[in-house]
C-alpha cells in the first residue's frame, strides 16, 4: 500500500491497480467485524407467559398452616391459625392463605445495556459504563480462578395479577410492566469498598469458619429450603458479600449469574426497595427486611432455556446448579442469562 499514498503522476493501471487493492481490504475488514461483535452480541428472547413460565411453581397453596393444594416443591412455614384479622380501629376477619408469586424479571449478563428478556435487545446510552468481564483461569494465591463482573435489570413483574387468574384478589401484587432497576448507573455495584457502605458486616464474615458454614447452606437449599441463620451464604453458589456483580470464583455462567441475582436481591432490601412477604408479619401488609430471608424466593430461568418442570425448575437461592441447569449456558447464543423470580406471599384474605 506504500506505493499507493502518491497517485498524482501514477498512470491510468497502477492508480486502478491501487483503488482495488483498497476496495479488497475494506471487504475483508467487513467480512471480520461481524464475527468479532458477536462475541460481544446480546441474544435473548421475550418470555412467553404461557410455555416459559413453571406454573408448578405457584404451589403448595395453604389455608393456615394446612396444605389445600399440596405440592412436592419445599414451602416456607405458614401460620398456623386458618383466620386472621387486619386493620385498625376495627379489624376485618379474613383467611390466611399462602402461596408463590411471580413478581420480577431479572436479566443477569456481562454485557452492559442487555436487555435478554425484552429478546436481546442493547440499549446503550452512547457512553462508556458498566463495563462487565469473564476472565480465566488466573493464578490467584497459587490456585486457578476464573473470575466475573455481571449486570443486572429489575422489570416489576406481576404476571398473575395481569393475567386476572383471580379478579379482584388484593393479595396479588397490583402494578404495571416497568424496568424498576438498572446496575450499570449504580457506583455500588461497581466498585468493592463502596458497596460496604452497604454492607459493613462483611468484615464479620470475612473467615474461614464462615465460609465453611456455607456448605451446610449449599446441601440444605439443594435439599428443601435455605437457611435464613447463614445469611451470609448463597448456599452452593458462594458468598452474599460483598453485594455487587463481581464474582471472584466463577464456575459457570448458571452458576456465577444466579450468585450475582442472588446478590442484587439482598442489595435491593437492604436499601428498602424489596419487602418482606412471608410469615404472619406478612399476613396484613408488606414489611422490611433489611437481612434478606433466602427462603422467600425461588428462581427460575426463562433465558437461554426456560426450566419449566421438573423439583428444580424454580429452586431456592442458593441450590445446586448441577443438577438442573446442565447445559442451559452455551457460547455465543447462550451467554446471557434470564430469570422469573417467585416470591412467598402469605396474605389475609378479607
């Protein structure tokens, strides 16, 4: 290409000669760009209600502390008394009943601005943010890891309350479609120290002795149910702390997307954006829950394969992903992860 910079007394043949050796670089450029951006590629799918959606999942239901309709899914304990009482100065008489709800949408990526449950759609704002990573294997302390940084949307998500399954039941979250929560634009999940402004306690767990204690989470959760008391554990996934997207032992994409959910879900009631639905505290009213309780959600994926069956098909935080989740990560399509987030409702029924 030296030759083509000067074409001013060049003949007729050599300027030809030089502007299809530029025209054959430009093809060839443009038949690169394509494969190295689908690397980077955001890929996903609107979620079906009715075929991406474990409706399994809205059982047990109870009346009190007895099952109605039973299910082989684990269930949080309920209150024991049938009638309950709400309101003041004069309480209403109504039945405690409890069953689960879908009531968020969560896109969990790497890939900054991905919109996976809105079909793949990258919204960037047109300026560099956010930045999200999966690195690996490095050398840390003498042992391999892989580490990660994701993002996460929050859609409000109350699908039973817009399908009208049951008209007029109050116990049904009652709101519009809406992307609640953005972690690209929040310096606290981007950055360790700032997120202790969050989370101070860290430093408490910051030891072997409780991270050992995790694994008798992990073999709880995958069994029947979290435990609450190690609040500081996401079971097999790894540790709540500190609250952001950056993974420091990343397994998988299951794996490592379902902790940093895991994790944005502790962060959203610690900052009194998520309430405390369960138990007779939640009969009434919504309540706070600055220490997230695992036992009140279950997560079910609806990107890049739904779970739609199965005991594992919307499990516990904190259960095992080997089971379920087996090859529903794969490259480049199936990178970027979606999932329905059930949350226990125990509501008085006036």
């Amino acid at each position: 290409m030296a030759r083509c910079r000067d074409l001013a007394g060049a003949g007729v043949v050599k300027a030809l000669r030089c502007l299809v050796a530029i025209f054959a670089l430009l093809f060839a450029s443009a038949l690169v760009a394509p494969s190295a951006q689908a690397q980077s590629r955001c890929t996903g799918k609107f979620v079906n209600p009715i075929t991406d959606v474990c409706w399994s999942c809205l059982f047990p239901l109870s009346i009190g502390g007895l099952s109605i309709w039973p299910s082989t899914r684990p269930d949080t304990n309920n209150p024991s008394l049938p009638i309950c009482a709400c309101g003041s100065p004069i309480p209403r008489i109504g039945i405690a009943a409890g069953f689960w709800e879908p009531v968020r949408l969560a896109d969990v990526s790497v890939k900054p601005w991905c919109f996976v449950n809105l079909g793949g759609m990258k919204i960037a704002p047109g300026f560099d943010i956010g930045q999200g990573q999966f690195t690996g294997p490095s050398q840390v302390g003498g042992q391999a890891q892989n580490t990660s940084k994701w993002h996460v949307h929050w859609y409000v998500y109350p699908l039973l309350y817009w399908m009208e399954i049951l008209t007029d039941f109050l116990c049904f979250e009652q709101a519009s479609f809406d992307i609640a929560y953005m972690t690209e634009v929040d310096p606290l999940w981007q950055d360790d120290t700032l997120t202790t402004i969050i989370n101070p306690e860290v430093v408490i767990f910051a030891n072997p002795i409780a991270k050992a204690a995790c694994a008798g989470d992990c073999i709880a959760a995958t069994a029947r149910l979290p435990l609450d008391v190690t609040f500081w554990c996401a079971g097999c996934q790894g540790s709540m702390y500190p609250m952001n997207g950056n993974i420091s032992s990343s397994i998988g994409h299951v794996q490592a997307s379902r902790l940093a959910l895991s994790r944005f879900a502790f962060k959203m009631h610690r900052q009194g954006l998520a309430w405390g639905t369960m138990g007779s505290k939640g009969l009434c009213d919504k309540y706070l829950m600055p220490v997230l309780k695992k036992q009140q959600y279950r997560i079910q994926m609806t990107n890049p394969i739904p779970t739609v069956s199965g005991k594992m098909g919307c499990s516990p935080i904190g259960a095992s992903t080997l089971p379920p989740q087996t090859g529903r990560a794969y490259p480049v399509q199936g990178e970027d992860m979606g999932y329905l987030v059930w949350r226990k409702r125990n509501c008085c029924v006036l």
